[in-house]
C-alpha cells in the first residue's frame, strides 16, 4: 500500500529501487518498520507544517536498518554506520550527487543519535521520530490512533517487537560500544517489547 491517511510514499526509480533492496535483504517485519518509519516520519512532519525531501527521507528510511541484515552486517563498525556505507553506494547506482548520497547517509548515521534540531536537519529529524515511534514507542501520543492504526493494517508488525530486541542484542554483544549496546541500558528493549501496537 503506497497511502495511508492521505500520506504517500514517493513514486520514482530511486523509490522503487530501495524498496527492491529492502524486499530482497529484509525479512517482513524489518521492511514493514522502515517503511512505517517513513510514514511516522511523513506524519510528524505533516502535523507541523514541515517541508522535506520526501524522496531523501524514503529511501534513508528503507535502508536505514540494512546494516543489521547478514549480508551487510560489520564486526567493525556500528549497523548505522554500515548502512550509510551502503546507502552511498546504492546512490551512486542512481546517480546520485555527491552531496546527496552523503546526505542519504548522514541521516542513516543520525537517526541512532542525538536528537536534531529540525530546523537544521528536517529529514534527520524526521527519520529519528519515525524510528523512535515504530521501535519503543516514543511519542507515539502524538498520533492520530486512527493513522496508527491504518498504519499497522497497512504494514502489520508481525513480531517485529522481539525480532528487533534480538538484532539488537547480537549487535550489543559484538560491539558493546556501539549505539545499540545503550538500547538496553536505557530500558528501551523493555519499551519495544511492550509496544502499544505490537498486538496489532
């Protein structure tokens, strides 16, 4: 489904391409997250009147999380950072300036870090609260129910939840410095696992 609640997906061969990428690479569950990632992201946006690149935003969502996948998975480096790797090289393939494959990644980098100012970074921003609402929950208060739930119909959870704690275990286990080593210090596995729409 490319609509929900009045928000589309962007329609283009750099579109349809990350979401071929994300299909092939992805089980269900991870490619449903980066896609309602985008939405919650779009929506978030929508709610304050914010311009973005929606194009930038979708495909940064789609490969957000291929760095946690096996074939692009790093010992040596954190799965964010992985996967900005990935998405330069993906938008190379495209054509892609330089200055927008690198946008591609940084927002990739950041969307496990602190939160950025919208006003400097929209679509990073964007990209944090959309993963923020879809993985623990994090202001998912400031949602429509009804588009939470047309959002959870249209790309179901399907466990999402447990499968997503234990990606992020092996990546704290190998990397204990990394980003997602400090997913379960802070209580987040707990917020994920007891997610409101994790029934859905």
């Amino acid at each position: 489904m490319n609509e929900v609640a009045g928000l589309r997906v962007p329609t283009g061969r750099a579109a349809e391409a990350a979401r071929l990428v994300c299909t092939e690479y992805a089980d269900d569950a991870l490619y449903h997250h980066s896609v309602r990632s985008y939405f919650f992201g779009a929506a978030w946006a929508r709610a304050r009147g914010l311009d973005f690149d929606s194009e930038l935003l979708y495909v940064s969502a789609l490969l957000h999380d291929m760095g946690l996948t096996a074939p692009f998975d790093s010992h040596r480096i954190a799965f964010e950072e992985a996967g900005g790797h990935l998405a330069r090289v993906f938008t190379a393939g495209l054509g892609w300036p330089t200055e927008r494959r690198d946008r591609a990644a940084e927002i990739i980098v950041l969307h496990m870090h602190d939160e950025v100012a919208p006003e400097v970074d929209v679509e990073s921003r964007l990209l944090q609260e959309g993963t923020s609402a879809d993985v623990t929950g994090t202001g998912l208060e400031e949602y429509d129910p009804e588009f939470a739930r047309a959002l959870v119909t249209a790309y179901p959870r399907l466990g999402f939840g447990a499968s997503f704690v234990g990606l992020f275990r092996d990546q704290a286990e190998r990397k204990p410095d990394c980003a997602a080593a400090g997913f379960f210090t802070r209580g987040a596995a707990e917020r994920t696992l007891a997610h409101p729409l994790e029934q859905s």
